[in-house]
C-alpha cells in the first residue's frame, strides 16, 4: 500500500467522499483516484465501496476499519511500557518479521513494527500469511535475552497463552490455543505467532516474534482452513486497542519468561488447550504420529498418549482426526 492509498483511507475514514472530492484532497486527478481505489481492491479490501450521496456517487468505508496509529497504541499501553518501546507503524512491508530480522540484533531490540498490509506476511512451516489492507493486525516484537536457546523452550508457549489471555480480556470470548503457538476463536483458526531465535547456548539470544490475528475476514477463501476474525465476534472493538493489548501481553511474556515456573505454564496451557484429550495427528518431517493430546512438558513439546505410553514431540503440524476418522 503507497502513501496515496493510505492518504485515501485515512480520507474516506473520516467519512465517504466523492472521486474529485478525494483528487481535490489527495492533488490528484480523478482518474488516478480510481486507479488508487481498484489497487486497494486487487490487494484484498473489498472497499471502498461506491455508494450515492445525493446525486453525486462516492467512496465510503462501510465498517470501521480503524487504520493503525502509533499515537492510540501507544496511550492505550501500560503507562510502564510507553517509553521503553520504539514503534514502527508502516503502510507496507513484506513481512514484519523480515523487517526487523534485516536489522542488526542490538539494533531491533525493543522495537514494535506493524504494518496495514504485509506483501510477503509468513506464518509457520514456510506458510503464507495473508495480510491483506486492513483485514488483520500485523505485528512483531525484537527483544533481546541474556538466557541461551536452551531457556527459551517455553517462550512460544508463554507468549501464546498471554496473547490468548489479553484478546479474551480485550474482546470478551474465548480464545484457545493450539499447539505450538495458534490462537482460537469457536473452533476456527483466529491468529498466529511465528518466532524467530538466534544465540548460542550460553546466551544473549535475539527473538523477533510475530503476530498476526485476523481482524476482518473479507476473502475467507484466500485462507487455506476455517478462519475466524475479532470483527466477526465484536464489531465495536478498537482496532489500536487489540494491538497494544498484544504488544503489552508479548512484552509481558518475554519479561516474565525467566520467572515463569514450567509447571504453571503446563496447567495454564491444558486450561487453555483447544485439543486436549483429543485423537490427533502431527505431520512432522519424518512422517505422521497419532495419539491423544496429554498437554506440554516442561520445554513445550506437545505430549502425546500412544496406547499406555506417552512420547514428545517438538515440531509439526497438529490436525484433529475427526469422527470418520480424517484428519481435519
Ligand atoms: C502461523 O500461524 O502460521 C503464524 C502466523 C504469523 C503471522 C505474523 S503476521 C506478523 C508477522 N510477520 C510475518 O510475516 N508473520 C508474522
């Protein structure tokens, strides 16, 4: 997304507007307007939408579709956390993650990037986010750890129960987890995290930890499984709102890692657990293994029950195997 195109709907979210009403505002042409607006369009945001004002046919934004606004996340934070994080709040990126993974470790520490629109937004397992204009909340957190790669097993784990946790509280529904790190609403997938780790064994380490949480659904079809949005469930929530409340929660997980007693993170995960108990499978590189999900253990592999003996895993793909049998 350009800066004309945020420049018109930073426009139209202060109320429909005509096509030379947006060009007289913008310096542009009508012409150009249009070729604007369909650019958004082929990005993915079915708006604006053309609607009649008298006689005159206009541009609106139909649902309040909240753009990103450094300023409102930033009062909407802990009055603790406002000065010791550095905000990026950018129309476009490829993907948040890259945008920090690009910087020097020492140089992305304690910075937030969020971005309307992510070109290239990626999710776990060499996925693709989709992210298009305004459809999510797009963001990641550079932090630095004095611990080795070898404390940080639970991190994932704690920043996902946190981030589940605080859109609970936010929003007012629940939200489950799903192992490792996705976010749940009703069943449906709502959200995501994705971290990146780099360090040694004996520390510092540096994680750039992603989230991506669906904010609108406008093209279901582009996502590969049932999705579920926060507009869907609460059209009144503020969208600056959710974001500080993320960032807060993912500050708070990095923070309290180091204090946080595995067995508490165990307990708070089978609480939160979307499958516990359930026949799944997880698609892993060597192959499929099935069995009844029995929580984490203390380094957050997923603890599976296979007929009287339980094994760990540490990566894949967890499905749920449905009463036919088929793994969904
Ligand atoms: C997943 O569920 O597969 C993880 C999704 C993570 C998506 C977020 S959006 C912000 C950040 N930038 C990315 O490219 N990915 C993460």
């Amino acid at each position: 997304m350009n800066a004309v195109q945020l420049a018109l709907l930073e426009a139209l979210q202060r109320g429909p507007r005509s096509g030379p009403e947006l060009g007289r505002l913008l310096g542009i042409s009508r012409a150009a307007v249009w070729k604007q607006i369909q650019a958004l369009r082929q990005a993915g945001l079915p708006l604006p939408g053309r609607v009649r004002r008298g006689a005159m046919a206009g541009y609106t934004l139909p649902t309040d579709c909240g753009l990103l606004d450094a300023g409102a996340i930033r009062r909407a934070l802990p009055a603790a956390l406002r000065d010791r994080l550095r905000f990026e709040v950018l129309a476009e990126t490829d993907s948040t993650n890259d945008t920090l993974l690009r910087r020097p470790a020492a140089a992305r520490a304690g910075v937030i990037c969020l971005a309307e629109t992510q070109t290239a937004g990626r999710g776990r397992r060499g996925r693709t986010w989709y992210s298009p204009p305004l459809g999510g909340i797009y963001l990641s957190l550079g932090w630095r750890f004095a611990d080795g790669l070898g404390m940080l097993g639970l991190l994932g784990i704690v920043c996902a129960l946190d981030c589940a946790a605080a859109l609970a509280r936010g929003c007012g529904f629940a939200v489950k987890v799903k192992w490792p790190n996705d976010l749940y609403r009703d069943g449906r997938k709502l959200g995501g995290l994705l971290l990146e780790l780099q360090g040694g064994p004996n520390g510092p380490c540096d994680a750039v930890i992603g989230v991506g949480v669906n904010w609108r659904l406008y093209r279901p079809a582009m996502i590969d499984r049932p999705a579920a949005d926060l507009t869907g469930a609460r059209p009144d929530i503020d969208r600056n709102s959710v974001a500080a409340a993320l960032i807060a929660a993912l500050v708070a997980a990095c923070e309290s890692l180091p204090q946080r007693e595995p067995g508490a993170v165990q307990r708070a995960w089978d609480k939160a657990d979307l499958y516990r108990g359930r026949r799944v499978v997880v698609s892993g590189s060597s192959g499929k293994t099935s069995g009844l999900v029995a929580g984490i253990d203390d380094r957050g592999g997923l603890r599976l029950d296979r007929d009287g003996e339980t094994i760990t895993l540490y990566g894949g793909e967890v499905s749920v195997i449905g009463a036919g049998g088929a793994a969904v």
